[in-house]
C-alpha cells in the first residue's frame, strides 16, 4: 500500500477480519468435535483455513490493494509451490502403485 | 556526495514499490517454499502411513492449541493497528498495540514450550514416530519464525523507534514489513493447526 490511504476504513475492516477469524477458528474446532468422517472433515477444516487464511493475506497484508508486481511475484511463488506439493506426490504414488 | 540508498522511504517510479516492500514479499515468496517443502513432506508421510495417528494420541491438546491461536490473531490484529498509529501519528497509541504484539508473541512461544516439556515428559520425542518428527520441525521451525518476529518487533518497540526522529516514513515502512512477516507468522499458524491437532 504505497500510496495515500483512508486508515479509518482500514481499521474498521481490521475489526471485522479480527472477529471473522476468531469465529473461523472456533468453527474449526466444532467440526473437528463432530467427528466427521475424514473424507469429509478434512476439506472442511481445509476449507476454513484457506478462508480465515485468505483474510488474514487480503487485508491484515493488505494484498487487496497492493501493487501488480506483487501480484505477480506471488503468482510465481504460487506456481511453484504447487509443484513442490504435488511433484513428490506424483513420484510416491507411482512407487507406491509398482 | 548523499551515500544513501534510494527508494527505501519513497517509491520507486517504475514500480511504484519501494524497495524494502519488494524486498520483504521476495522474502515471504521463499518463506512460502520453505513451508511449502515441509508440507509436502507431512502430506507423504500421511499418505503414505495407514495407521497415521490422531494428534491426541501424542498428547496434543485442542484448547491449549487454540487459545495459542486466538493469541496469534489477536497479535496479528494489534500489529496493523500498530502500524495506523504510525500513519495516524500517535506515538503512544503505536507503542501500546507494539507491546501488546510483542507480549502475544512472547505468551504463544511460553505456552509452546510448556507443551514441548509435557511432551518430553512423557517420553515423546521426535525419534518415537513420523507424526513426531514432523510436529517437531514444523512447529519448531515456526516458533524459530515467532521468536525472530518478537524480538524485532520488540526492538522497533524500543531503539529502533529513535528513527522516527530522523527518517519517520522509512520507520513506518520498517513497521509496516514487520508486520507482513508477522502475518505470514499467524497464516502459517492457521494451517498447522487444523492439520496438527484436529485431522
């Protein structure tokens, strides 16, 4: 955020974020007492780490009004994450099948 | 001749970033890998394992976990207002929400490490299983990552802030990159929990 901002605005959405993710959290911890079956728990509790973790990179870093080459630079870090995730993923599962 | 490195305080014209935000995202993008690789190894090792444990077999414990994380967001929460006490140019308002970061830090390492002591006093070491290696590196890598924030939080808290005498945009700027690495501190948290201590 380089350039002028309205910090009353701001501060106001920081108050949301705050409360968005305490209630994210303790909705966590009620599905993981539900005792769901783990075809469905995990991509729940998944499902809610990337929301709180989407609000916490959105605003609390404020990556919603940030600069492009930011955009990118993340974009490419993106990728490459995802090949790191999935690549030995990819390898154990063929040793795994032979 | 000014010896001075330009565009730490202004942004540069071609970006329109200055330096130290491009610098602390580069960063964070290599943070990213770093997590990233031990993710992909906790998953392996799941995958890999039918009988993968639940976390509560080693001991671990939901409500402390999460206390510990309602401690991170909170602390994430009083970094940016730290920071808009800087852009508000309330000095005292600055050093009360840096504190209460600093001490929010502090309380998640303290209450990390009286699970670690439990943990070791029960025998369970990182040697005893996969589950343990991995807990072990992820968490203590993260809380390497909490200690390295708090304490440079604590040190704009304290002589750093003599720059906003000098250079005052160049120390919001500090502040502000602190706080993104502190963030990413708190997101990296939010998936270790879940993944930790209640799949």
């Amino acid at each position: 955020m380089a350039h002028q901002i309205d910090v009353d605005a701001w501060e106001r959405k920081f108050k949301v974020v705050l409360l968005v993710l305490v209630v994210g959290t303790v909705l966590t911890v009620t599905a993981s007492y539900l005792h769901l079956p783990p075809g469905l728990g995990i991509p729940v509790a998944l499902a809610i780490a990337v929301a709180k973790g989407s609000f916490v990179v959105l605003y609390f870093m404020h990556l919603i009004d940030e600069k492009q080459l930011i955009y990118w630079l993340l974009g490419l870090a993106a990728l490459f994450f995802f090949f790191e995730l999935f690549i030995p993923m990819f390898t154990e599962s063929s040793s795994f099948g032979g | 001749m000014s010896m001075a490195i330009p565009y730490t305080a202004e942004a540069r014209p071609d970006t329109g970033l200055t330096n130290v935000k491009i610098g602390i995202w580069l960063f964070l993008a290599s943070e990213v890998m770093l997590f990233g690789g031990l993710f992909a190894s906790y998953i392996i090792l799941r995958v890999g394992d039918p009988n993968w444990p639940h976390g509560a077999e080693f001991g671990l414990s939901v409500p402390i976990a999460f206390v510990n994380t309602l401690v991170l967001i909170v602390s994430s929460y009083t970094m940016v207002m730290a920071w808009t006490s800087l852009l508000r140019d309330k000095l005292s308002r600055f050093r009360l929400y840096q504190g209460m970061t600093v001490l929010c830090g502090l309380t998640f390492l303290g209450i990390k490490t009286f699970e670690y002591n439990e943990k070791f006093h029960h025998g369970h070491f990182p040697s005893e299983h996969n589950f343990l290696a991995i807990y072990f590196t992820l968490t203590g890598l993260h809380g390497l990552h909490v200690l390295g924030g708090a304490l440079y939080n604590a040190y704009l808290l304290g002589p750093g802030s003599k720059m906003l005498k000098t250079s005052r945009q160049q120390f919001i700027n500090r502040v502000e990159c602190s706080g993104l690495f502190w963030h990413f501190v708190d997101l990296v948290w939010i998936f270790l929990f879940p993944v930790l201590y209640l799949l």
